[in-house]
C-alpha cells in the first residue's frame, strides 16, 4: 500500500526506516516537519528539539562519533548556524552515518534569502544528495546513511520547498538495525588537533574522489535515453519541471548525487545527445562544473538563476513559448502576512511606533510583522539572534557620531535560546547603551509551533525543564528585569520608561502566550463599536489588527475574527471600542 | 486521459489544505497518480494562500505556471483575480462570493477592488456560490471549505468517486455530518 507524504515526512520515515537512533535539530521553514513527524517512532529513536541548528548539529555528530546513526535537519540559513561543526565533521569523518538536511527555500516563501546550499556541500568536501519526490525523500535519505558510512563523510540531503512541501505517493519498507558497537575511542579520527586535521585532508580528497566515481554507477543517477536529440541533465525538483516541459524524446540524466558529479556519466551522456540542457534552480552549481570539465551546454544563459522554477518557466525560457494568460481587468491589492488578532508582540511594537526617535532592531519570527505598516516598528531583521548585537552596533555607532537615539534590540523567546543570549551578553560587557527586549510568547510561533528551553515542554511533548528567560538574564548581570503584560498599553509603556530611567542595566521581558497555543485556555471574547461614540478619527487603525477596519467612516471590528484583547480599545481617545465578553 | 491541475487559492486559516486532502484522498482511491503542493510558515498568517493538486494516470511537477490551471477553486473573491493569470483560458473557476479585507485594506492603505466575481464571469466559465452564507446556514461558518468542496465537484463533474465516503473518512468524526452537509449543499449551489 502507498501513503500520501509530504517530502518531509518521507524523510522522517526515511530516517526512521535506516535505523537512526539520535535525531536533534532546530525548526524552520520548509524544514520543520520533518522533525514534528518523528516522535511516532520515539519507542526506536531518540529525537529532540535542540536550542538551535548548531547544537543540534553536534548532538547529532556526537551521537555518530558513539557509533549510532544520527540526522539532524534544518532550513538552508540554519546551515549557516551549523556550518562550524559540519566543516569539521566533513574531516574527522564518521562511526555511524550522520546526515544533514539542508530545506532550501527558492522564492523566499519563508525566508531572508535564497541561497543554493548545494555550494556548502562543495566547499566542506561532503556528498550532496537531491531528491525529486516523497518516494525519493524516503529512500535517499535511507542511501545517505550508507553513503556516509562507507564514505566516511557527513551526507547533505538537500531538499528544496516544493520537494519538502509537495505530498506524492510512498511505498514503505522495514526499519534497519544498526546498534552502535561497544564504544571504543578513537583520538586520533575525532580529535581535531592541527595535526590530525592535517592527517586528515588527504583522506577526505581519497574519500570524496572514491565518491565521485561511485556516482557513475550508482542507482541514485538514472539516465532515461530518448531518440537523441535533446539531453537534459537535471536534480531535485528541476527534474519534475522539465519532465514537463521538454517535448516527448528528451533524454534525460537524472543525478542523485549532485556533489561530487559523476563527470564520467555526463560524458558519456552529453556524447549521446545532441543538444545538451543543464536545468537547475537558483545557481549554476552543476553547469559550472559540467562547462568546467570541457562539456558543451547551455543552462544559464537561459534559466534565471533566481526564484523558483516551473514547467511554463521553463518552457518560456528555454523554448520561447510564452504562456496565454487571461487579464480580468481587475487588480487585486497586496494582502501580506499581518500578525494575528490578539497577538501578544502587538502592544510593543504599537508603544515602539510612537516614538520616533526609538531605533529599534528586529529579529527573525512572528514579531518580525512589527515592522510591516501601519506598525511599522522595527529598523532592522537581519538573522536569528541578531536583534541583540545589531542593536549593540547601531547604538555604538550612535555614540561615536554623536546621534541621540534610544536603541531597543528585539528577540523572540525561541531565538533568544537559540543565539540572543550571546548578544545579551555583548550588551553588558560591552556597556552598550541598548535595552534588550524578549518578547516571550511561550513557543516558537512562525514555524507552526514547537516548543523551546522556555516552554516547558519538549518535541515528544513531554514535561521538559524550563529555562526562565529573566534568570538568564539576571544571572548575566541585568540587575532590573522588567516583566510586562504587552496586552496593558499603559503597563508596556511604563516598563519603557523605566527601563530607560533604571539605574541599573535594564531589560524588559514582554510575557503573554501566543493564543494559538492549544494547550492554554485562553481569555477571550468579543470587541465591540460605540457607533454613536466612534468619531471615525481610525486611531484603532493604527494597530495593525485585522480584525479592525472601517466601515460607513465608522471603526468595525470583525466578529469572526476579532478575540477581545482590547488593544484597539485601548488606544480609542473616545472610549468607543468595549469588550464583550463571550 | 491528460493529467489536470488544481490551483485552490485564499486566505490563511480558510481550510484550503483540508478541501485539497479531501480532494487527493479521493484522487488516490480511483488510481490516479497525484501530486499535491501547499505553502507554510509565513503566508500563513493572514496572507493569500495556494495549494496545487495535480493528478493523472502520471504527473511529475507537483506545481504549476501560468496559464496552467484546469480549475480554479477561490476561497475568497479577490484572491480569484489574484490568481486569474494561473488559469488556462477555457479554465473554470469556482468562486466563493466573499471578501475578506486584507491587513492594507482594513489599515486604509489600499483600496478593496470593485468588481471582481463580475470580471472573472466576463473571461472565464464561473461557478459562484456564497459558501460563507451556506456554510452559516448550516451552523458552522467553518465549513464553508467543503461546501466551495461539493460545488468543485459538481463543477468538475468528478462523480464517479464516492465523495461521501472520501470525507467521512478524511474529516474528524464529530464533524463529520455537518460536512457531509456543507458537501451537499455545496454540489447543489452550482
């Protein structure tokens, strides 16, 4: 029987039939899923969610050094965050097979960039393997645990969002035993000293040359012969696309294993066609080297090298077959992402938005929407864990310039365990004139909501430890921790006030659990219009709340979607907006 | 037979993913080959949605580009305009007779088009129902989904899959007559 899978649940399933036995990583967007589906099989491996795609990444690499198969997984910017040991790994080598997901995100659906993570497995000296569909997440991944063992090599299984989010059919198999052998050290392999790590270069070019030629004949590549004129050479989801958009006829090389290229294939490949395509999303990482190694194609000199591709893409591109589109006239307006009705981050960044001379650095979450107008209340977003440190540059570039600003760096409860602690830190040994601000909703929202060291819970739902984010921030030395209600406008406004005339080192945790959180009963009901009281003067407006709009010049609160924080309430100068309860 | 694409477009929260798993479940118990994209994270939160269905005896691209589209299904009337373009010229669209401001418009950024059921009816074959209405009728606005659901059926004119028995099996049981209804009184509203 076949099952209906996301890309990403085939991996777990994937992960779990290859016999992995510890799972750690941090979530993010296409990546998450992979992780929330894998304590269906906690009874046979360990899985956890770690602080953040480093220390997953470790656990995980410490878990194949005793000799286990071990998988972590993240989002193409959290390989950035884990790059250090996966660099180092790609040198000391493995016991048992350890495999990276990378989930790339093409078109930024979710992210800050779109980088081709294809490049990270060329530059740290480790395999890279690209699935096309579900069925193919769940047997590559179960590949890149044996590819990684007998290549003594980390294994990147670098998906793409379409690949991780798009469902197809499954067929299952059994799970593998592989328990790790009695532990037996092994100093020399895992101890990355100059000199070992000098020992060790040449077996990593020994180890990745022996891949390349395996990748000739191996069952990850596939070449699908036509009648000889056109040859696509292709990966990943970039296969389903020009399945669809070359004629009947084309030849196709389908590669598995996209690093190191299986360059003696491609030869003789390109020999048997006549006009060669080298079709890829985002960078040219396989026509570059294709070209590099004397081989005629044509690939970005027609594919965009940005955003995501599709079978019309493509045929307009490399075909010049214009697609017949239907314009209706009517324009539809922008409907961006907002953040929800009663979310706790919209009394901060409402009480940011009066003040102008406030500067305030962002971070990576739901609170990233307080800087989307009318809020509009945040300068910067750089990276998970720069709201802190960024505010710390900014306000010593401020002082050094002679600019009077008030700097407030912003982090979520989830990203501050996963890297703000250490801006925190640069705050005070630095004396950097900032206040730092943790907006604590009590999980980690915009990735669908995993729980993190402050929400008490863990990924197998259990009953975990809870790091209090103001004894972290205590214990560094911020002698005046404020706690505040964001929902209380007077409330948040007083904790900025006081923060900002302390005599000690301030910090401010804005605490109120996001009210998606299923596990909480939550407090609400229903605001209501004054009609006869409302001036129409859209003060309420400027909350950013979807819920609240006008109608007949008149403020109007959607029942449907309205859940009675009153924040709306609070800032009508006419007292027009009450709360109903439900 | 050709392989067919569905493009099922709205807002977030709107149960687009729970019409398109009814749809694939029933796909897969006729024997089609199926394929099915959703997007997360980010556009969820009150942003346009699309999900994508494509299914024949074999697909490939689980995606769509322009001009691409057999069926459109809108969930929300501006988002059919949105989406137009996605839509092959004699596509059909679906359209849930429905606005729902977005976070510009409610803020008095931008301005909420006029028109928009009217212009999809002037270039394309359009089914139009208010499922909000219907779905209130029936007590739950929630399953206004599974009505839009039943008026894409009858619009498809996919009735040699047993769509009763698909939802029943694909819904939470205590749900399970309320969409039973919504299906109904949405194969009937077109």
């Amino acid at each position: 029987m076949k099952h209906l899978m996301s890309g990403n649940e085939a991996i777990a399933r994937g992960v779990y039939e290859a016999g992995a036995l510890v799972c750690s990583a941090y979530p993010g967007t296409p990546s998450t899923e992979i992780f929330e589906d894998l304590p269906q099989y906690s009874s046979e491996l360990y899985c956890e969610w770690a602080p953040n795609e480093k220390v997953a990444t470790e656990v995980a690499y410490g878990a194949s050094i005793a000799g286990a198969r071990s998988f972590t997984a993240m989002k193409h910017v959290g390989l950035n965050v884990a790059s250090d040991p996966v660099y180092t790994a790609a040198y000391n080598g493995v016991r048992g097979g350890f495999v990276i997901v990378s989930a790339d995100d093409p078109s930024m659906h979710s992210s800050q960039n779109e980088q081709d993570n294809r490049w990270v497995a060329k530059h740290a000296k480790i395999a890279c393997i690209e699935p096309s569909d579900s069925q193919e997440c769940k047997d590559f991944a179960k590949a890149a645990f044996e590819i990684s063992e007998r290549f003594d090599m980390p294994v990147l299984l670098r998906t793409t969002t379409r690949v991780s989010h798009s469902k197809s059919l499954v067929e299952f198999g059994e799970r593998e035993e592989h328990m790790p052998e009695d532990y037996k050290k092994d100093a020399g392999k895992f101890m990355c000293t100059p000199a070992n790590a000098y020992k060790n270069h040449p077996k990593v070019e020994k180890n990745l040359a022996a891949l390349a030629e395996y990748g000739n004949s191996c069952a990850l590549n596939k070449v699908e012969m036509g009648d000889g004129k056109l040859g696509v050479i292709t990966a990943g989801i970039s296969y389903e696309y020009a399945k669809d958009a070359f004629p009947e006829g084309t030849s196709f090389l389908k590669l598995g294993l996209t690093y190191p290229l299986p360059m003696k294939l491609i030869r003789d490949f390109a020999a048997k066609v006549e006009k060669l395509y080298v079709i890829e999303e985002l960078d040219p990482f396989m026509e570059e080297q294709i070209k590099a190694a004397g081989v005629d194609c044509v690939g970005k000199e027609l594919v965009s090298p940005m955003y995501e591709l599709n079978p019309q893409l493509l045929k307009e591109q490399v075909f010049g077959e214009k697609p017949v589109t239907v314009d209706v006239g009517v324009k539809a307006v922008s409907r961006p992402p907002a953040l929800c009705p009663g979310c706790p981050h919209r009394g901060f960044f409402y009480t940011m938005s009066k003040h102008k001379d406030y500067v305030v650095a962002g971070d990576i979450g739901c609170y990233t929407l307080g800087g989307s107008a009318p809020l509009s209340a945040s300068d910067t977003c750089v990276c998970m864990g720069g709201g802190f440190s960024v505010a710390a540059g900014l306000a010593k570039a401020f002082a050094a310039s002679g600019q009077k600003k008030t700097v407030f760096g912003v982090v979520g409860d989830s990203t501050f365990f996963h890297s703000g602690m250490t801006g925190a830190v640069e705050i005070l040994y630095n004396n950097a004139d900032v206040i730092p601000v943790v907006l604590d909703n009590h999980i980690t929202g915009m990735t669908g909501h995993q729980d993190n060291p402050g929400s008490g819970y863990n990924l197998r739902g259990e009953v975990a430890a809870e790091v209090k984010i103001e004894d972290v921030l205590r214990a560094y030395g911020f002698r005046d921790v404020i706690i505040v209600d964001p929902q209380d406008l007077k409330a948040m406004q007083k904790a900025v006030d006081d923060a900002l005339a302390s005599n000690e080192r301030a910090a401010i945790v804005c605490r109120r659990p996001c009210l998606l959180i299923k596990r909480i009963k939550h407090d609400k009901g229903l605001c209501v219009v004054d009609t006869d009281k409302c001036i129409g003067c859209k003060s309420c407006l400027r909350v950013g709340c979807p819920a609240v709009m006008v109608k007949n010049k008149k403020a109007f609160i959607d029942p449907n979607q309205c859940v009675g924080c009153t924040v709306c309430a609070q800032v009508c100068p006419k007292g027009a907006i009450s709360r109903k309860e439900s | 037979m050709e392989s067919k694409s569905v493009l099922l477009v709205g807002v977030g929260g709107q149960g687009a993913i729970l019409t398109a798993k009814i749809l694939v479940n029933g796909l897969i118990s006729a024997g089609y080959d199926v394929k099915m994209s959703e997007v997360h994270g980010m556009s969820q939160r009150g942003g346009s949605v699309s999900t994508q269905v494509h299914f024949g005896k074999k697909v490939n691209s689980p995606v769509i580009g322009l001009g691409a589209a057999d069926i459109l299904v809108a969930f929300e009337k501006m988002e059919a305009v949105r989406y137009s373009p996605y839509l092959k010229p004699d596509g059909i669209a679906v359209i849930n007779d429905y606005a729902m401001e977005s976070s510009t418009t409610a803020a008095g950024l931008a301005v909420y088009p006029e028109g928009c059921v009217e212009a999809m009816q002037e270039h394309f074959t359009c089914h139009v129902l208010n499922a909000q209405a219907i779905a209130a009728s029936l007590g739950n606005v929630k399953c206004m989904n599974v009505v839009l659901f039943g008026s894409m059926v009858k619009a498809l004119g996919m009735t040699d899959i047993d769509w009763e028995a698909v939802i029943a099996e694909t819904v939470p049981p205590k749900f399970r007559e309320l969409n039973l209804k919504a299906y109904r009184a949405g194969y009937d509203a077109v």
